[in-house]
C-alpha cells in the first residue's frame, strides 16, 4: 500500500509556500515565520497545541482535530519538514520565483515573475478552514514578534536569538 504525506513532496511545500506569499502578500517574511506558518497550514491541528492569547480562542473552536492527521511529535515532524522546506526554498530562489539574495540573509520575498493562471485560481478556491488558518496568519500571528511566535509555537529555540 502505498500512502502520500504532502511532508516528503517538494512541490507540494512549494506550492504551500507560494501559497503562504501570496496571501500574506508581505513585501517581506522571516524564513523562520514562514516555516512554521507552513507548518501549521500543513497540520492546522497544531493551533489547539500552541499557547495563545486568551484572545485567540475562536481560532481552535473554529479548527477540525482530524486524529489521522495527528503527530506524535511536533519538534521531529517540524524538523523533517525543515529539510523539505529548504530544498523548496532553494528551487523557488533558483527558479527566480523569490529573491535569492533576501534568502541569503534570512528573508523571503516574492519576485515579479507571473505565476500561472491555474496557481493562481487555486489559491482563491481554498476550503473555508484553509481560509480561517491563513487569515488567523495574516492578521494574528503576523503581529507577533518572531521571537514570541518561536516561544509560543515551541517549534523553533528563541532563547539565544539576537534582541
């Protein structure tokens, strides 16, 4: 038998990530920002695991837990999707896709390069949860610092970052 786990494909990492970009539509987001924002839309489940505000409740009443999307694990999961992650990063950056020089330095930003018309159209069709997580991401969680997003998701260690 064979199963699919969107964490192992890289054109499924690239196409969340570029998904990520075009709606946030920052100019720029921190690769670290990005990970775990990849991560959550990846497991939305993951919402009811990380403290949040008080605030920010009707976030997790609003998120389905589907138990066969479940991890043991959040740190070695995110851990294996860091590599896949990477390796999306580089082939966006070496597609011209996003600026290679701003991933250098820690940053992704979109190019000007069009998208395809049919990328484009799949990511105005998204399911109602999709659309709840990613504007809980651009209207929440983007105003969080990096360093309390890190403590508050526990996905990534904050405590030695530079302040």
């Amino acid at each position: 038998m064979i199963l699919y786990q969107p964490i192992f494909d890289p054109y499924h990492c690239s196409y969340r990530l570029l998904n990520l970009l075009n709606y946030l539509n920052e100019k720029e987001v921190e690769i670290e920002r990005l990970k775990i924002y990849d991560f959550i839309l990846l497991y939305p489940s993951f919402l009811h695991k990380m403290t949040l505000p008080q605030s920010y409740t009707y976030i997790r009443k609003s998120i389905r837990v589907n138990d066969y999307n479940s991890i043991s694990s959040e740190k070695i999961t995110f851990a294996q999707l860091n590599k896949m992650q990477n390796i999306s990063l580089n082939e966006l950056s070496l597609t011209s896709i996003i600026e290679g020089k701003k991933l250098k330095k820690g940053l992704v930003k979109r190019t000007d390069l069009i998208l395809p018309e049919l990328i484009i159209n799949s990511f105005m069709n998204q399911n109602e949860e999709k659309i709840k997580i990613l504007n809980f991401m651009k209207y929440e969680l983007n105003n969080l610092s990096i360093g309390k997003l890190k403590e508050r998701t526990g996905l990534i260690e904050y405590r030695y970052d530079k302040i």
